[in-house]
C-alpha cells in the first residue's frame, strides 16, 4: 500500500507515486494508493489548481480517502488501514506540514503489530523553514520503521530526529521518471511549441519558487557573451512565488526578447516538448536535496548544469553529463558559454544514456525490501 499524492492530484509526487505502484504491480504485488481528497488548504497552496487534467493512470488503484487537515479522518483512515494488515505501507514524506497527518494514520497502523511502515524521504528539513517545522519533522520520524533517503544529504539529517534506538535507512536515488515515451527529434518538438526552429534553447523546468535560483540563471543568461549565439532560455513552470521580481529582472537586464516564460503546469503529455526542444537544462538551485527534474533529463538524455548545493551534485558527474558549478552568476554564466563554445552537447548527451542505467525503479524496491526486512 502507499500513502500520498496521487491521481486526481497533479504534479511529480503523484507521478512518483502512481510510477511506484506501477513497478510493483508489475512484479505481481497487489498494491492500492490511498490519497488526499483534500492535499492542502487552498489559501496554503501557491498554485493554480492542485488537480491534473490529465486521465487516471491505467491499472492503478487509487483510494481518495485522506484529508489533510481533519483529525477524525486521520483516526478513521488509521483504523481502516490498521484493520487490512497490509504487509508493507510506504509513505513519500515531503513537507513538514505533512507530519501530524501521516504520522497519526501512520501510528495508528502500526498497532497491528504487523504492518511496516517504510517512509521514503524527498526532503527533511525544508529549504524554507517556518515556526514549527523541527518538531513536525520529529513527529513524523518516529513514527516510520525505516527510511529510503534520496539523496546522502537527508541520510545524514534522519538520526537527529530520533528519540530512540537506530531506524533502518538507506540511501537510494529518485529513478528516473520514465512516463513520458519516447523523444521526438528537436525540430518536431520546436514545432509544437512554436518555436523558432534557427535557435537553440536552454530549458529552466518545474515550479518556481525563490530557492530555486532563477534569479541567478536570468543574470548569467544576461552576459553579453551569450549574445554571440542565438540562443534563448524556456522557463516552463508555474510560479510559486511572486513572479512580479522576475518579470522586473527581464526589463532590467533587456531580456525580454531571450527569454520565453510559459507561467503554467506543464502537463505530463507536453512535458516530452520542452526537454526534448532544449539543448541544456539548467537546475541554478540555491538550496536542494534532489530533484526529480534531473531524473526527466536523464530520461531524454539531455546534458545538465546543476549547482553545487544539497545532494544535486551526487548525480550528474561533472564533466560528463554536464557541469557542476557553485550557485553563482558568473560560474552559471560561464558553465553555459563552455557547453556551446566546445560544443559538447552530443557528448554528454551520450553519457547521459548510459549514465541514467543506474535509476531504476527497480532498484527502488529492493532497497525499500531491504530496509523493510532489516
């Protein structure tokens, strides 16, 4: 059984999700997702719409049972789950606000006396703290059996939280996201996004919030030295975040005619367009673990710039499939200028194919096996 985000709710925890249940099915586990009917409260939530307007993922049961915020559901569903036996429930903890949720349905199963609860963590100590935050996470850390970390850097924070003897815990990489089919060539994929096929683009993908360096790719991507190519940068995802500073930046540094905004959820079934239309994608983080974004550039086997902060840099070796570089204007800026300068991209690209053999689901599952038989 999982416990998360899932179909009718959009974005790449519910690909996570439905993608895991997916593995498992197919190796002839019978698994159900039981999800949120209410994820967040809408003045919590900075988006558009929480909800996807694409189908249902085929073959997958999907439960919408969870609401975040009630405290009765929470004992409810606890006591329903507790009640099935299931011999495993994974949890994808993400947020601290998450915690008195899951860690009460959580609990609550675990009365059986039977049922592991295995959590597999994106984050652990947030990249924007509020009040609160230390002791939610403490909640919910004692209340898993074990933890799938996804990048060494939250291997490393887990044991703090604990008030008991050790927990279980591995490390293993967020496996690529492989939904989205084939690639289509560049110039079919500039195409159906009305783009000027004479140019070469660099892609900056996902939602927007400040830590994640946008900032910083705009004022590299203003260096004159760019101009000698022609060359523009795609941002494709919907702010999280006052986008006001941003669009200000484009006047200020005259980039509006170098930079394409698309402010809006990027759909499963264009997501195919964007990455494989660009050249590079850059990930100009100011903060981070992991990325689920590097692990869709591996799977169109697209070269990267990743800055030098979280875990980033444990996946994308430098010099190989792209370039690690601190979070810096000047370093960014110039990482780019190298890409094209030596025109490396048919190299990394190929690197990419090879390297992205490592991130499998199914080497998800076992290591979830392991931790959960530990």
């Amino acid at each position: 059984m999982i416990i998360g985000s899932a179909h009718p709710l959009r974005g790449g925890l519910a690909t996570y999700n439905e993608q895991l249940a997916k593995e498992y099915i197919d190796q002839g586990n019978d698994v159900t997702i039981y999800t949120f009917s209410l994820q967040y409260p809408g003045f919590l939530f900075p988006g558009k719409t929480q909800y996807s307007t694409e189908p249902a993922p085929e073959g997958i049961p999907i439960k919408i049972k969870i609401n975040s915020i009630n405290p009765l559901n929470w004992i409810k569903v606890g006591r329903h789950i507790k009640n099935e036996r299931p011999d495993l429930v994974i949890v994808k903890f993400w947020i601290p606000f998450m915690a008195p949720c899951l860690g009460t349905i959580s609990r609550i199963i675990r009365k059986n006396k039977h049922t592991k609860i295995i959590s597999i963590l994106d984050n652990l100590i947030p990249h924007e703290r509020r009040p609160g935050d230390m002791l939610l996470i403490h909640y919910w850390v004692n209340s898993a059996d074990g933890f799938i970390a996804m990048s060494r850097s939250v291997l490393a924070e887990i044991d703090q939280f604990l008030t008991s003897k050790p927990k279980p815990t591995l490390f293993c990489p967020h496996p690529l996201y492989d939904n989205f089919g084939e690639p289509v060539s560049k110039t079919e994929a500039k195409k159906r996004l009305g783009l000027d096929p004479g140019c070469s683009y660099i892609l900056f993908f996902g939602f927007i919030r400040d830590y994640k360096g946008l900032d910083l790719l705009l004022k590299a991507f203003a260096d004159e030295r760019l101009r000698a190519y022609p060359l523009k940068l795609m941002v494709a995802g919907e702010f999280y975040t006052d986008a006001k500073p941003y669009y200000d930046l484009l006047d200020q540094l005259h980039l509006r005619e170098h930079v394409i905004i698309y402010n809006e959820f990027i759909p499963d079934s264009v997501v195919p367009d964007y990455f494989c239309a660009a050249d590079l994608v850059v990930q100009p983080y100011k903060s981070a673990t992991q990325s689920g974004v590097t692990q869709i550039a591996y799977h169109f086997n697209k070269p990267m710039i990743i800055t030098n902060v979280g875990g980033l840099a444990e996946f994308v070796p430098d010099g190989k499939v792209g370039y690690i570089v601190e979070p810096l204007v000047p370093e960014i800026a110039s990482s780019i200028l190298r890409f094209y300068n030596e025109k490396m991209e048919k190299e990394f690209s190929a690197n990419a194919a090879v390297e992205k053999l490592k991130y499998s689901w199914e080497k998800m599952l076992e290591a979830i096996d392991q931790v959960a038989n530990h």
